[in-house]
C-alpha cells in the first residue's frame, strides 16, 4: 500500500469519526493537577528555607570570609599579612574564650540575635571595642543612650577633622548611608569624618580601653576599602593588637541555648502535613502513570503524495549532509528496477545484477561496480553526478533489454495459414 493509495486517507467528518488527539483545553484540564501540586512544592521550599533564616557566612555583610562585594574578606586578609591573628567566631560564648587584654573585638550584628544584657557584655571584653553598623538595641546597651542614630549624610567622603589617631591617618574616608549624632555633647565621645550634625565615626577613649561606633561599617566593605583612606582608618582601628576577634552572632546567640532545629521552629501540624503530601505525591504518580498506555498510531486526516515525502526526505538528507544515505537510497531503487528489468529473480544478489547489468549494455564490470556500489559522492555536485549516471545506466538497461525482446520476438517462426484450395474431383 502506498501513501498515496485512498485506502489510506481518513474519512471525512460527515462519517462520524472523530480524532482521538486531545485537545488544548483538555490537555490543559490534565495538567492543572501537575501546576497546583508544583507551586505547593515551591512554597513549601520557600518557607522552609525562611524557618531556617539568614544565609550562608559567605552573604553576611562584612563578614570575614565573605569575598563578595559587602563582605569584609580583603581588609582581613591584609592584616593577617600584617601579622594579626584574626579569629572569626560566632558566639559569645567563642567571643569570651577568644578575648583578653591584649585584643580587638570587632563587633557587627546585622541579624539582631543578641538580647540587651548580652550587647553590655561587649565592651567590657577586649582591650579596644568596634562596633560597625549598630541599630538601636546596640547603641543603647554599650553607650547609655548618648549615641542616637543620626541622618543620612549629604556628602560621599569627609575630611576627619577630630583628634583620634586612626581618623588622622587617615585622613579623609566615605559616607555611607548611615550617621551617628550625640545626644549631650559635654561626653567625652569624639566624632570624625562629620556630615552637618552627625559623624560616620564616634570614639570614646578611657584608660585601660577604646570603644569605636562605626556608622554603618561601609569603610570595611570589599568594595570601598581601597577609597579615600578607608584602608587606612580600618588598619589603625582593627590592627592595633596582634589579636582581632571577629564576632558576627548567629542563632546559636538566642536566648535559650543553641540554635533551634527547623521542627523546633515548625508548628505541630507541619510534619503530619508534610508526610500526608508525600502520600498525595506518591498516589497522583501511580494514579496518573497508569493513563499513559502504549502508543496509538492515528492515521493523519490528509492525503500525503510520494513526491511530497520524497521531496521531504531530500531536503532533510541535504540538511544534514547525509550523500551517502542519500546515494544509497537512490543505488537501492535502481538495483530494484534493473533486477526486474534483466529478469532477475528478487533474491539476486548485488553481484548478480552488476554482472546482468554490465553484459546487457557492453560496460565494463568494475564502471557498473562502481556507479551501483564503490562510488561515494564527496559533494552535491557528485551526487547529482552519480545521479545522473544511475538513470543512463536504467535507460541502457531498458533499451537493451526492449531490442532484445525485439530481436527474439522476430526470430520466432510463424505458422502457415491453412491452405483454401478446393481439390479437384
């Protein structure tokens, strides 16, 4: 049966039959178990991912092994190359066993974690105290309230203009978006790097210890430490003993011990929920799996002509450069005809045909060998070649094989007609 054989076309629809392939509305009714089941999958990763909280070391801001933008990884580096022991920890417990007086405790608390009596612990740990970026819990447990929080500043650098030490090597340093302002100025709180009002830098010396409020600690940044005389002003704050305590509290901080797991921070009903959607996923897959049987061929409501499909099969072995598939095919078809043509039976091999071939139009054996068999095109243009050449060979063939029934058809004897004549009597 051929493609182009009526018995292949589908009836028209006035016959009643209709096409099993669903439609976009019915695939889509099949697929809204699949969307509501993903988005659940998805909020349910979001907050899990919210009950654990914060992010890795890596994205704390001015974290010491935080090499992006807002980390604070290349100042540390520095000043490990300086000699300074930089002890990153991230517990009072670890900031208190790390402590002594012969240390700087640097202090940044983005998360909040700790409670007021835990930031008046602080200043009383090292001999030199900064603390960058404090929020209002912050700056009323370690300063009594003298220190408020000031206006975001109107400038990008400032002058230092103050007498403490590091701001006058320093020199000039960048605003960040934050200041700190002094509520009663008669303090002994000196401030540096001033924008109106309020400074990007407040320090409170004593005898025995230095306490430092950095305003929003931008002047560590990865990003800024090379501005001005950041580098400078973070060197002499944070260099001035051979140990740096780094403290960035964590959850292991809350109050109540360590960190809570992520079932201590889940309601009681989450895990049942969490077990019962497992079983809703495992039952939907058996349940949807069992639809998808084998394949059903349906047959397409069109007449296809060979020589569309021949044509189709033509552009996509051009496509794809494929002349030796497409050499064969045509080989293939012309091995076939010449077969039939010479009177071959059909299970003649290659051979045979070459050698029926080659006797019927006078070629020699190995110039038919080679165009039906050892040629291979190395180029469209050797294609069509050879093409052409199959075609001369088939018409040989045809017109040999036609004189020769010509020929055998004339040398055949033809029988006399009866004889009408009467004998005499």
């Amino acid at each position: 049966m051929t493609l182009t054989d009526p018995r292949t076309t589908i009836p028209d629809a006035a016959d009643g039959t209709a096409s099993v392939t669903p439609t976009v509305r019915q695939a889509a009714r099949r697929g809204v178990f699949w969307v509501v089941l993903a988005i659940i999958a998805v909020g349910f990763v979001i907050v899990t991912a919210l009950l654990r909280g914060g992010v890795g070391s890596a994205g704390i801001p001015l974290a010491a092994d935080n090499a992006g933008l807002a980390g604070s990884q290349a100042i540390v580096e520095v000043l490990r190359d300086s000699g300074v022991d930089v002890i990153p920890v991230g517990t009072l417990d670890a900031a208190r066993d790390a402590a002594g007086p012969d240390a700087t405790l640097f202090f940044s608390d983005p998360g909040g974690y700790l409670a007021v009596d835990q930031l008046s612990e602080i200043v009383d740990l090292a001999a030199d105290t900064v603390v960058a970026d404090p929020d209002f819990a912050a700056l009323q447990a370690v300063t009594d309230g003298v220190v408020r929080a000031g206006g975001v500043p109107d400038a990008v650098t400032a002058d230092a203009r103050c007498s403490v030490p590091a701001a006058e090597r320093a020199g000039t340093a960048t605003l960040g978006e934050k200041s700190l302002a002094i509520a009663d100025v008669s303090t002994d709180w000196a401030g540096c790097f001033a924008s109106g009002d309020s400074w990007a830098l407040l320090q409170q010396q004593s005898d025995a210890s230095t306490l430092s409020l950095l305003a929003d600690g931008s002047q560590l940044r990865n990003d800024t430490i090379a501005a001005e005389g950041n580098a400078a002003l973070a060197l002499s704050l944070l260099g001035q003993h051979p140990t740096l305590i780094w403290y960035q509290p964590t959850l292991a901080d809350v109050v109540g011990g360590a960190a809570p797991s992520l079932g201590e921070l889940s309601p009681d009903w989450v895990t049942p929920v969490v077990a019962l959607l497992g079983l809703v996923v495992v039952a939907a897959a058996v349940w949807q799996g069992r639809r998808f049987g084998s394949l059903v061929v349906e047959n397409l409501p069109v007449t296809v002509h060979a020589g569309e499909t021949r044509e189709g099969r033509a552009r996509l072995y051009a496509r794809t450069s494929s002349r030796l598939r497409a050499a064969d095919a045509l080989r293939i078809g012309t091995i076939g005809r010449l077969a039939s043509r010479l009177g071959l039976a059909r299970t003649a091999s290659v051979d045979e045909v070459v050698g029926a071939a080659a006797a019927a139009t006078g070629r020699q054996v190995s110039d038919v060998r080679g165009l039906l068999i050892d040629t291979r095109p190395d180029s469209d243009r050797s294609l069509v070649d050879l093409s052409g050449r199959l075609v001369d060979l088939e018409r040989a063939v045809t017109a040999a094989t036609e004189v020769g029934a010509a020929a055998a058809a004339a040398a055949a004897p033809t029988s006399a007609p009866p004889s009408t004549e009467r004998m005499g009597s």
